[in-house]
C-alpha cells in the first residue's frame, strides 16, 4: 500500500491480421499442492478487494454508508464465481481487506469496540489499518458473529476449486485503535504490555511521544471527516495519550493529513537513531536456503514484536491460508523477514510469500536475506511499461530492464493493476483498455514471474468516480462501493459476462485465453531471448513501439510479438537471428507457426542460417506464435 504520504524509514483490438478463424481453447493447467515453488508452469494471481467483489448495489454515493452503497460478502465468492476466476488460469487467489480492520460502523453488539472516524480514512476504512489480527472484517459476513467460520468456509471453497489463497499481513502498522476479541490463549495485544514512558524499548510494540497527547491533522481547506456528514465521534480529537509514532515513521504527536495518521509503526527493535537491537544475519547468509535461516534463528532472543508475528502467520496457516502478501515490507528490516518467512517455510514449505518493495537497490537482499518468494516488479518493469502503454517511452526500456533483473527475474511479480494503481481506462493513465492488451502480453509472457490479475481489469473498469476518500482513477480501497463493469461482468451472480457490451466480453475472452495459455506453457518457465535488437536494426516498419522476443524450452518454441501502436496497422517481416536458429537446430526451410492467442497460422522461413516471419499486425494486437 503506497498511502498519499512521503515514507519515512526506519532502516480486442488486439487480433492478428493472418486469419479469422476462432482461437482455440487452451487446456486448463492442473492444480498443484506445489505452486509456490514448482518450475513447471507460471503462476497466475487475481487479486480482488473483498468487500466490492460481490457488490450489486449501483447508487454509489460518494461517502455512502454500507446501506446506502451496499457491500460485498464472503458468501459472494461462490461455485460460480470461483469457477470463472479459475477459467482465466488463476492459481491464487489474492482476498484483499481480509483482517478485521478498523471502519466507521457500529458492531457494538458483537462485542466490537467503536472505531473513531477522525483516525480513519473513509467510511469502510483502509484495509492497512488492522484491529484484530485473529479475526476477519465484519463487513464481509452474512452473520457478523460467525464471521471467522465464514471466511474458513471461503477457504475450502476456493481449495476446492483448485486454487490458493493469499491474504495481508501488515508488519509495518497497526490500526490507532487495535483491540483484538479473537488472542488464541497467552497471547496479549500489540502495545499491552508497552513501557509508554519512554520513546523506545525492544520489547515495546510501539514507539511512544512520552508525556504529549495525540492531536489529529490539521484538515485541508478541501477535506471533511465523512464528507460532512454528522457523526458523534467526529470531533476532531481521539484519545491517545502518550501519542505514539504514526505508521510512515512520523514522529510528531500531530502527524500531518498526508502521513499515515489512521495507523501507528510497528517496533521491530530499531532504535530511533536507527541501529539495530537484535542479531543480524551473516553476509553469506544470502547464499543459504531457508532451512538455514531458521536454525540461525532458534535459540535467538528476538523483540516481543517478532513473536507476536510469527504467532499470527501460523494461525492463519493453521486455517488453510496458503500464504501472505506483505505490506511495505521495506519498511521493516530484512532480519525479521529472514525469521518470519523460515518459521513459515518450516510449517508449509509451499507457503506463497510477495512483499511490496519499492526500492530496487534492496530488491536482492529481501529475496536472498529475507527469503521472500516474489517482490512487485512496480519500480523497474511497470514504470517503464506504463509508459510505453501511454505512449511516452520506448519499448526498449523493457529489454534493458529484463537483461538488468535477469539474476532475479522470477521473483519479479509482473501486473498492469492493482489496488494502488490506476485503471488502464482511467483518462489519467491510457484512456482505453485496449491499449493493456499488448502490454498484458509482454507482461505476462517475458519472464518466468507470477502474472497477477487485478479484479476488474479484464472487463474495463475505469475507476472513474470519486468515492469519498477514494478518488477517480484508482478503485476505492476506503469506502463503500460498486465497481461497475465488474457488476456487469457478475450480471447478477451468473459471472458470465451477459451485461457486458461486446467490446468488453471481447476483452475479457482475450484476457482469458492469454492467461489460461500462460498457465499451462512450458516455454514460459524456459529461457528468453530478445529479438528486438536485430528487429530494429534490419530497418523494417518495425521500431520503439513494438516489442519482439522469443521464450523455449524443451518441450515448446514461442516467438512473441506486440504492437503498442494504437492507430493504424503494421506489416514487417520479423528477424529471428542466426544465435536462435542455431540454438533451436533449424535447418534452412519452412517451418509451420500456430498463433496460440488469436488463432490462425504462418511460417517461420530460414534461409542461410536466418529466420524471418512475414507478419501483419492490426492496432495494439499481439501474436504468440508456437513452432
């Protein structure tokens, strides 16, 4: 989650132009216990924000209440819905906003305190700012007094329908107000135990501002708590005394409106002046599996806030959750994630573990040092892609990027969108979701990285309301609401498209035969050769806005190409070197091509040595073409 603050730390229009004919169906991959680690296949995520996914309601109020606005449940996910989600070649399932967080509702009567909205962003409240880690969002229940059995009862569902599920934890920050209802037996709540009279302890879950009150922002000229509207908690104070730091690391008693004001930093034993109170890892343990990472940890006097942690993932694996996407765990040292993730290895050496990291220079150490499986690839390989898809940058950046990564490339999560992004519709990003469809492609099919799928995204969605807190462009993560293509795209719980126009069920069928191929290609997890190189210098009609390269192994040869050009079509022949001819052991001749994407078939000719292929390419279409 990238808030609306400056981070302190602490440490289908896309179709070939070769034939008209139907594209085939690929072959849906099996599922696997071994996802998470298996070089077999690549991983496909959808993630979806939990509470608007099953969301019917359409009048989207901006600041709306839940009766108003409506809400999304646990029981939404049903058969159906589970069963097109896993059509589009996803393996895991991403269930955003999962732990109970705090949320401008009155559960009073389920034994839940009251939330202060003057600490909270939004009215259904940001799903970064967790109250009770042993527990789910009420929200999200039909029975809010049964809602932890409902959410284990989306758990085998989604089991049973061959497919993993992920869920947030947030080491970084906590919600202002965290009281947990659900502490297994022994174990106390962040902060219980706390020395507040000093600014740092180890021990301490939190760092204090002794002897000063906490004072809420000062608001904008442009910003009202719930819109304006009148709440009895909406005051303008809440009572923390001593103020604790606030979750970017601001240390003031009054964090500014565009700090993390709803939520307070974690202690990981990181004194304020930044050294470290706990054993560090030795230099060669980025060399070591995480077998070893977790013996060097046993016997080890770590912070009390490790501990509780450590006890609240392997709750969660207890109950059949697969794995975890970590919030900014840059923010959070590598030591801690070395400890976390091998104690989590050691009970599922399956478990699925992706970090949001921002920084690249930290991107090796928090896969080697901290033993995370995948990061967001968000800094090197979408920001350039971004631009290529809004037409400011040139496709080689993507090339460069690749060869720069390629010692971590499969670690590298690939996407296009997600909760913090904007819409690929939205007028502020590209205006038109065809044009994510060449990026999608290359997204989806340069490396050996997870793929993930945000909900929405492949019927449309624009994101272009303001909700409340959340604002046009990016799908509201704060507030009550509908998601409108995807409400059309669930046409009333059949989740078949029926209220889509047919445009958007076209681009939705392209996202599905795209991602259910890539599921199940071997070439995929194999090596990669670029072919944009030669393609630019044979001095074709071929240049900064396409996009050549090549994925094989033994099994499969894929030769992958895509336009970015919006507005008129494109005729070139394609140039597969000398090295990738030899390496594939072709001799001089003709060689069949199949479009695995579109349908439709070519030929790859060699003659003395070099291949080439005589392409046609409608606006932004893709090809991916199998020896």
């Amino acid at each position: 989650m990238r808030h609306t603050a400056t981070i302190l730390l602490l440490s289908v229009a896309g179709s070939l132009l070769l034939s008209c004919s139907k594209a085939p169906e690929p072959a849906m991959p099996e599922a696997s216990e071994n996802t998470a680690i298996t070089a077999s296949h690549k991983v496909v995520v959808y993630q979806v924000f939990s509470r608007l996914f099953g969301n019917t309601n359409t009048t989207n109020k901006p600041w709306g209440s839940l009766e108003e606005n409506g809400v999304g449940k646990f029981a939404d996910f049903t058969p159906q819905a589970l069963q097109a989600i896993k059509a589009m070649g996803v393996s895991h399932v991403w269930y955003t906003g999962v732990p109970h967080h705090a949320l401008v509702r009155d559960y009073s009567a389920y034994g839940i305190s009251h939330d202060d909205p003057d600490v909270i962003k939004g009215r259904a409240g940001s799903p970064y700012a967790v109250k009770d880690y042993y527990n789910v969002n009420p929200d999200l229940a039909l029975d809010p007094a049964n809602r932890l059995a409902e959410f284990e009862a989306l758990i085998a569902r989604t089991h049973q329908h061959g497919m993993q599920v992920l869920i947030d934890i947030v080491p970084n920050h906590v919600a202002r107000q965290y009281q947990s209802l659900s502490n297994p037996a022994g174990v106390s709540d962040f902060g219980a135990n706390d020395d507040t009279s000093v600014e740092y302890a180890r021990n301490n879950n939190f760092y204090y501002v002794p002897g000063t009150e906490f004072s809420v922002p000062t608001w904008p000229d442009n910003y009202k708590v719930l819109g304006g509207d009148a709440h009895p908690a909406a005051d303008g104070k809440f009572d923390e005394n001593p103020a604790k730091w606030t979750g970017n690391g601001a240390r003031a008693a009054q964090p500014a409106f565009d700090d993390w004001y709803e939520t307070v930093k974690i202690n990981y034993g990181v004194r304020p002046d930044g050294s470290y109170d706990f054993d560090t890892l030795p230099a060669d343990y980025a060399d070591q599996d995480w077998p070893a990472h977790y013996a060097f940890w046993q016997g080890k006097d770590v912070p009390d806030s490790w501990l509780k942690f450590r006890d609240i993932t392997q709750y969660w694996l207890a109950k059949g959750v697969d794995g975890f996407r970590y919030d900014m765990a840059e923010m959070v040292p590598v030591e801690f994630w070395s400890y976390l993730n091998s104690h989590i290895k050691h009970t599922n050496p399956n478990a699925f573990l992706l970090a949001e990291v921002y920084q690249p220079h930290l991107y090796r150490d928090y896969i080697r040092l901290g033993k995370m499986d995948y990061l967001y690839d968000k800094v090197e390989f979408y920001d350039s892609l971004k631009l290529v898809m809004q037409g400011k940058g040139p496709t080689s950046a993507l090339v460069e990027t690749q060869q720069r990564m390629a010692d971590i490339e499969h670690h590298m999560l690939h996407f296009l969108e997600n909760h913090d992004e904007q819409r690929i519709a939205a007028p502020e990003f590209a205006g038109d979701a065809k044009k994510g469809l060449p990026a999608m492609v290359v997204s989806a099919t340069i490396s050996t990285s997870p793929t993930m799928l945000y909900f929405g995204q492949h019927v449309g969605e624009p994101g272009a309301a303001d909700a409340g807190f959340g604002k046009a462009s990016r799908t509201t993560i704060f507030d009550y609401w509908g998601v409108p293509q995807h409400q059309k795209w669930m046409n009333g719980g059949s989740f078949d498209g029926g209220a889509l126009s047919g445009d958007d069920k076209a681009l939705h069928a392209y996202y599905q035969r795209l991602l259910s191929f890539t599921a199940s290609a071997p070439a995929l997890m194999g090596e990669y050769t670029e072919l944009h190189s030669a393609n630019l210098a044979a001095n074709t009609a071929y240049g900064e806005q396409q996009l050549a390269f090549a994925r094989y192994s033994a099994e499969q040869k894929l030769l992958i190409v895509s336009s970015f050009n919006a507005d008129a079509p494109l005729q070139f022949d394609l140039v597969v070197p000398a090295a990738l001819i030899s390496q594939w052991q072709l001799a001089d001749g003709q060689y069949p091509l199949s479009d695995k994407l579109n349908g439709g078939e070519t030929s790859l000719t060699v003659t003395n040595g070099v291949g080439s292929v005589a392409l046609q390419l409608a606006p932004l279409a893709s090809v991916i073409l199998e020896l």
